[in-house]
C-alpha cells in the first residue's frame, strides 16, 4: 500500500476514534459539560463548521448535476460520481454533528411530525433531510454496481434525471435559507458581515467553494493514487538517480507537461471562479451600498478577519485562477481551490461565530470535545470516502485499489520498520491505534478530570464597617444580589442569631464567610485537608517512628476496614467545640465536601424564605427578584450614564 | 503529594486500565479473528469437545508436571492464586471497584489477603531465584522475564508497606504512589508482553485448532525442510 495513503488512514482513524469518544462524552454528560458554549455563543464549532460550512462544502453534488444533466456538458461526467459522494458523506455528516449538538438528540424526529411554518430552521430541516435522501438515490448506482446488481443500476440510472432535477431545486431552496438563519440577528452580527442579501451571498459562496473543493479533492487523489492523468507522463529521459547522503538511490523525475485531464480540471476550476468573481462583486457592492466598508479600516479584530478572508479566500484564489500563467498547472489550481474552500469556511464562522464576540461580549473557544467531535465526524466520512473510492470505480474506470502497490522496506529504523511492516495488517493496526488513543482521548476530555475551570468566589463587593449590607457577586460576572446583613440579624433576633445561617465555622473563627467553604459557583469543594491532618495528629499525639504520621492512620480510622471515608470517625468527635456546629449533625455530615456557592445560597435563604412566603404579606419572598434585583451589566452602564448626565 | 496520589488514583490509573483492557479485547479479537481466517469451515467439524476437555485439564495442571522443573511449576502455579485473588478481592481494591464500576464483590478477610500476599512475594522470589541460578531455567529465559517478574513484584511490596503503616520505613504517601505508580505500569505492560497469556491462555490451551493440519501437509513441509525429493 502506499505510504502516503496510510499515513493519511492513520491520522484519520486517530482523529475517529477521539471523535467517538467525544460523542459518548457529550451524551452522557450533556453539553453544557463538555463545550464551552455560552448563552452568549449559542452556536459553535459543530453547528457552524460542521452543519453551515460543511454543507455548503457538499455543493458540488448539485453544481456538477446541473452542468451534466441540464447544461449537457458530458465532459464533466467524470466528475459527477466523486460529487455525489461528496454530496452524500457532507451531508450524512453534517446531520451526524447536528445530531450531537442539539440539546435532546433523541428528539431530532420532531420537525418531521410537529410543524413550524414559520420557521427557517424548519425549511433548513426538511431540504437537508430531503436533499441527503436525494443524494443516497443519486449514489445507489455506483453501490449496486460494486454489488453487481445490474437491474438496480438500470432502474436507478433510469430515474437519475428526476432526482438530479428535485436535488437541484432543493439545494437552491437551502443553501438561501442558511443564510436567512442570520438575517433575524441585524442588531447582534457585526455590521461587515450583516447584510440583508445574505441569503444570496450564501448559496452563490456555497456554489463556487463546492466546485473548488471537489477539484481539489481531484487533485489530491491524483497526488495519492494516479498522478499521471493529472500531473502527467513522467518522461524516461528525465528520470536521473541521485545518492543522497544516507546512501539511498532516489530516482528524481521531472513531468513538464500536465496530464490529459488537466483542461478539463481547470475548465471545472474556471467555472467555480466564475461564480466566486460574482460573489466577489456582490460583496464589494454591498459594503459599499451599506456604507459598511468604514468598518473594513477601522482596525478593530473583526476587519482584520474580513481582510484575511477576502484576501486569503477570494482575491488569491481568482488571481491563481485568472492568470493564464498558473491556471492549466495541477499545483497552482489545488493551492486556489484549497484556498477558495478554506475561504468559504471562514467566512462561515466569521458569520456564525465571529461576528457575534462583540455583541456577547465574550470569546468562544471550542473545548478538546468539541474539536474532537468536529473533525472526528469529518475524518470518518474522508475514511468512508477512501475506502469507497479504492473498492468502487469512483474517480476512474478501475478502484484506486488498482494502483495501490505494496510498500517496498528501505528504511533500517525499527520503529519505522515496525510499523509498517509487522503491523500491515490493517486489524493489527488499526485494532493497535484504538488501544492507545481511546484512553488517552478519554481522559483528556472526561468532564470531572477537566478540574474545575471556574474561578474562586470572591468575597461580597460591598461591605462596609457594621456589615450592614452586602454586595454579593460571587464569580465577578456582573450579576449583583444585595444582601442587607444588618436588617437579617436584626430580624431574626440580634446577638446569638448568628448561628441561624452560620451553621459551621473553620476552627476558632466565630463568624466564616460562606465563600470561604464553598468555593466554587456550580462545583462543590473538598473541604477536609488529610495531609495537614495527618501532620496535625501525630504531633498532638505525640507519636513516634520513623515517619510519625504513619502511626497517625488509626487515631481516626478502624483498623482491619479499607481506610476510606466511611470508615474514618466524625469530624466532630473532635471539632465539637472549635468549628460552632449549629444543631445535630445528620449521618451523612462527614464534613468532607461543601456544596456548590449557588446550591450552598440557595438552600440556606429558601429554606427561611419558603416558609416566610407563605404568610400573605410576606409573599415576594418566594419570588427569585426579591433578591435577585440587578439588571443587566449593560444596562446598568446605561442607567449610570444617563445619571451622571 | 496528595495531589501526585489523586492524579495516580484518577486519570492515570483510567488511563492504564483502559489500555489495558482495550489491548486485552484486542488480542482476544486477533485471536478469534485469525482462527476464523485460517481454519474456516473446518473449525465446524474440530473435536471440541476433546479441546475443551484438553483446555480445562491446564486450569489445574497437576497432569502436565514436566520431570525436571517440577517445583518450578507448582511455585508458579501456586504463584498465581495470590497473582489473582488479592488484586480482585483486597477490601481495599473493592472500594476502588464499587467507586468505579459500581460492582459489589465479595470480600478477602485481612488476615487472609495479609498472608496471600505474603506467600505470592515469596513465591515471587523463589521464581526469580530459579531464573538466576538454574541453568536450565537460565537458558531459557531472557531479559524480559526478569523485567516482568520485578515489575509484578514491585505493587505486592509496595501494596504490603501501604496497609501496614507501621512496618513502613518510608512515608505512607511515598509508598501508596509507588504502588499506584507501579500498578499503572503493570497495567500497560499487560497486553504487549508476555502476561497477556491473562487472557491467550485460553487460545494457547485450545492449540489443538491450531494444529488440525490439511491433506498432505506433511509432504509440504518435509518439500520446504528437504527438498523436493523428500516424502513423509
């Protein structure tokens, strides 16, 4: 097999098997846990990369289908099969993310029974759901044909011009309405990017990156399987033997002119650009028309952003591509097509994510999972795609298998050695592959190992000299409750009140902070120090030893039981006296975990309040804006503004 | 340190165990799979019940006592029961399994688990002893042995020190991440060396598949060994 191939199996099985760890991360943690969306952000990685940009990748199915079948240009029959099966795995794995990123996966049926008309979303829906039937049609042939099933294939290949005619329609109805999704957000998406012809801009981008990544993908499985209808002949002549330094023969060749089926690659290429010129033109005129293009020099982070994808993903490509020079060259036309697809994606998470930091006020970076789902279902689908294209006659007449050629050993490194050849069985290799990245993905994105990446609480804002009243923002996000410290004590009984909310102290303080044991907003804190005790026994107890603190183990836990939490006595055998415990302890108080700041507030407030609420007068006490109070920061500023003027 | 313990106790010992028992499912799937590959249609008509009787005659292998290394074998033998049953069955360690897995087993009385590992470290030595100074067993063992038997040593020493504190020159924290230390290492080690006889032994017992040969295969191999010219 050939090496390149392998190394790009390999890269892809890794990327899988992290993806397949995420998916089970994700469903049994849910999202919250494993992504780092925010109210803010509600859309990432997998609904933008994934769903928006991935389907607009898988556009070729239709553009080439057109070109084919209406527009009866039979020499861009060849490229209609790897299309369609770009269409069917783009499709099948943008569904595959959508399916993860929705909060209650099992739902994702509802839309098919429980219609929202007004909807874009619901169209979205019904077109990705209709068009990926449509290219599982469109595929059938190239299947049943491996099968050798030949009445399937007539009949399919009977009904083909149908089905292409329906998938056309329906990629034009969704690929607009994508770009709608955005169009309901004018005051939040950045001005460069907001437009209210967006829907076009869309399906016009998605056209012309489709065709570009389908020739790209051309030009790639050329470079890995059959260089020559591509690149071309390599002459006799030219080839030189060359002894370089570790004593290798290499054979140097040299192809000057490009293959037989590069006019037409570029042709394809010329067309994708042509749609991408109008795009170009489009966008131009729209910032100009909506005086937008001010934001373009503005300089701020989202200009520059514009900039690299105009210039990255539109201008070079179409320079590669008009220049007479570079355009009939395998090389230049991949790097433009490569560019013109990256472009395309960008522009998508610019719409989709970018363009919205400024509004949310926050930053989104994917987590570890959301990566390793994202681009673990796209490898997947390049793995289906590899092995469908090396067993069927996708690209050409005959299965890439045809071309594939045992490795010939020239390297003396072990490993290398090793590798390739002890494990070419690929159930050796792959089954080898699982066993190491499994784990190592596993703990790397298991939720509880994460640590808790939320800040401390911090202690109230606002406290003056009697603690009188309490500014209580605990993880600094802006969001106040005003506690009057004072008017509680007051209330519940002055002197010896105390105790009513204080329920347990660190040793010989009277009056702990509540932050001071609940130490995170939604994790609880392991309150209990084992070493320090450890320390602390041995020295009060005056052991000796080698190590005293070795002796230490029994003062609190029975002997002859596993040495764990169950088994260890009370705190309070000891602590009675200096930690200010309030009422009985309950079984379960080991004293070893505090609750989460919100839980721990919560409880201790509800619990009084609950009761208080249900005496008529008292009733807002059980309303959550009774504490609750503050506005938001935004608006606050506002407020404060407006009295300041 | 009680940080190093928590990171040996949480990730890392999921980490080795996954790799563990991921490799382990591997092998037995190789297995099968290669059994499947080579023998196909003919495994219907093997003699299992011969092979299974064959394989459940190893469990206690009184009957295969080779002259010679006799007591070798009854020390390994014997070796394994501790090799097995405190690593599963240490109240310690079912504390670990019910956090875990959330799987109640039943328990090894201290007592008992104290004097089972005991006797699987002597043992342990005796095995190492041989390898070292009888020539037989010398001749047959190579460096990788020797690495393995320290490497299955090293959890039962360091286990024994971490339940009793008091016998324990060094700080109970040293030893106990030692010992987790060496259990992750033991875990990785299991599937890629020679102990993934935990679960080949079953395939290695079953070799009677392995050995079904096909018409005329005597011919052939006596063709590569001799020559053309050779014949059964």
């Amino acid at each position: 097999m050939n090496n390149r191939v392998r190394v790009l199996k390999d890269i892809f099985w890794i990327l899988s098997f992290s993806g397949l760890v995420a998916a089970l991360l994700r469903m049994l943690f849910g999202l919250g846990a494993t992504t780092n969306l925010t109210d803010g952000i509600p859309w990432g990685l997998w609904k933008v990369f994934n769903m928006i940009a991935g389907v607009a990748l898988s556009t070729s199915g239709f553009t080439v289908g057109f070109l084919v079948y209406v527009l009866r240009l039979d020499r861009f029959k060849p490229y209609l099969k790897p299309a369609i099966l770009i269409a069917f795995l783009g499709y099948g794995c943008s569904c595959l993310a959508l399916l993860f990123d929705i909060g209650l996966p099992y739902r994702f049926w509802h839309p098919i029974f429980m219609w929202n008309i007004n909807s874009f979303l619901f169209e979205v829906f019904w077109c990705v759901l209709l068009y990926f039937t449509v290219t599982a049609i469109e595929l059938a042939p190239l299947i049943f044909e491996g099968l050798k099933a030949q009445k399937l294939v007539k009949f399919f290949h009977g009904i083909a011009f149908v089905v292409v005619i329906i998938g056309i329609s329906l990629s034009s109805l969704h690929h607009s309405s994508l770009g709608s999704l955005f169009l309901v957000s004018p005051q939040r998406l950045y001005p460069l990017w907001y437009s209210p012809r967006l829907p076009l801009l869309f399906i016009l981008s998605a056209m012309g990156g489709g065709i570009m990544l389908l020739v790209m993908v051309r030009i790639i499985w050329a470079k890995f399987y059959n260089p020559e209808p591509v690149f071309g002949p390599v002459s006799r002549q030219e080839t030189t033997m060359i002894h370089d330094s570790r004593g290798l023969v290499c054979a140097v060749s040299s192809r000057k002119e490009p293959g037989f089926e590069m006019p037409d690659i570029s042709r394809l290429a010329l067309i994708g650009t042509g749609i991408l010129l109008i795009y170009l033109l489009l966008k131009i005129t729209d910032l100009v028309a909506l005086g937008t293009w001010r934001e373009l020099l503005s300089g701020q982070s989202e200009s520059w952003l514009y900039g690299i994808e105009l210039t990255f993903g539109l201008l070079l490509p179409l320079v590669l591509m008009l220049n007479p020079r570079t355009r009939n060259k395998p090389v230049p036309v991949g790097v433009a097509a490569g560019l013109a697809a990256f472009g395309m994606v960008f522009n998508r998470l610019n719409v989709g994510i970018f363009g919205y930091f400024r509004d949310a006020e926050v930053v989104y970076f994917p987590s570890l999972t959301e990566w390793a789902l994202g681009l673990g279902v796209i490898a997947a689908a390049g793995l289906v795609f590899l092995g469908l294209a090396e067993y069927l006659p996708v690209f050409d007449d005959k299965p890439a298998n045809a071309y594939l050629r045992k490795i010939k050993i020239k390297s003396t490194s072990t490993s290398h050695q090793v590798w390739n050849v002890v494990l070419a069985d690929s159930l050796h290799r792959v089954s080898l592959l699982a066993v190491f990245v499994i784990p190592i993905s596993f703990i790397l994105m298991y939720p509880p190992y994460r640590g808790s990446e939320a800040a401390l609480i911090k202690p109230s804002l606002g406290v003056d000299l009697q603690r009188s009243i309490l500014e209580i923002d605990g993880d600094r996000r802006g969001y106040t409750t005003t506690f009057n410290h004072a008017d509680h004590q007051r209330r519940l009984g002055d002197t010896g009140s105390c105790a009513r909310c204080h329920h347990i102290c660190v040793p010989k303080d009277k009056s702990t902070p509540c932050f001071r044991c609940h130490q995170y907003m939604h994790d609880s804190t392991n309150i209990f120090n084992h070493e320090e005790h450890k320390l602390f026994v041995a020295r009060d107890e005056k052991l000796n030893g080698w190590h005293p603190e070795n002796y230490a183990c029994e003062k609190c836990h029975s002997v002859g039981t596993p040495r764990t939490k169950n088994s260890a006595r009370d705190c309070l055998e000891c602590h009675r006296e200096n930690m200010f415990l309030v009422g009985e302890p309950t079984k379960e108080m080991k004293l070893m975990y505090a609750s989460s700041f919100c839980l721990a507030m919560h409880e201790n407030c509800l619990a009084c309040h609950r009761q208080e609420a249900v005496k008529p007068e008292y009733a807002h006490l059980g309303e959550c804006s009774t504490c609750h109070k503050t506005l938001q920061r935004k608006d606050r500023e506002k407020i404060v503004t407006a009295e300041v003027m | 340190m009680e940080l190093w313990i928590d990171f040996a106790r949480g990730p890392l010992f999921a980490l080795t165990f996954l790799i563990m028992l991921l490799g382990l499912a591997r092998l037995i799937i190789i297995q099968i799979y290669s059994i499947v590959a080579r023998k196909g249609r003919r495994l219907i008509n093997a003699p299992w019940k011969k092979i299974f009787r064959e394989a459940l005659s190893w469990v206690i292998p009184v009957r295969h006592l080779i002259p010679g290394t006799k007591i070798f074998s009854i020390v390994s033998f014997s070796c394994h029961i501790g090799l097995i049953l405190v690593p599963l069955f240490l109240a310690n360690h079912i504390v670990l399994w019910e956090d875990l897995f959330d799987i109640n087993l039943p328990q090894l009385s201290s007592s008992v688990a104290d004097y089972l590992t005991l006797f699987t470290i002597v043992c342990l030595f005796i095995l190492f002893g041989f390898r070292v100074f009888s020539i037989r067993l010398r001749s047959m063992s190579r460096k990788s042995d020797y690495v393995i038997l320290i490497v299955v040593l090293l959890p039962f020493i360091t286990g024994y020190m971490a339940v009793h504190p008091k016998m324990n020159p060094f700080s109970w924290n040293v030893v106990m991440l030692l010992h987790l230390l060496s259990a992750a290492l033991l875990f990785i080690l299991i599937p890629f060396t020679k102990l993934a006889h935990i679960v080949l032994f079953f395939f290695d017992r079953i070799s009677a598949i392995h050995w079904q040969l096909r018409p005329g295969a005597g011919d052939q191999v006596a063709e590569s060994l001799y020559g053309k010219e050779a014949k059964v």
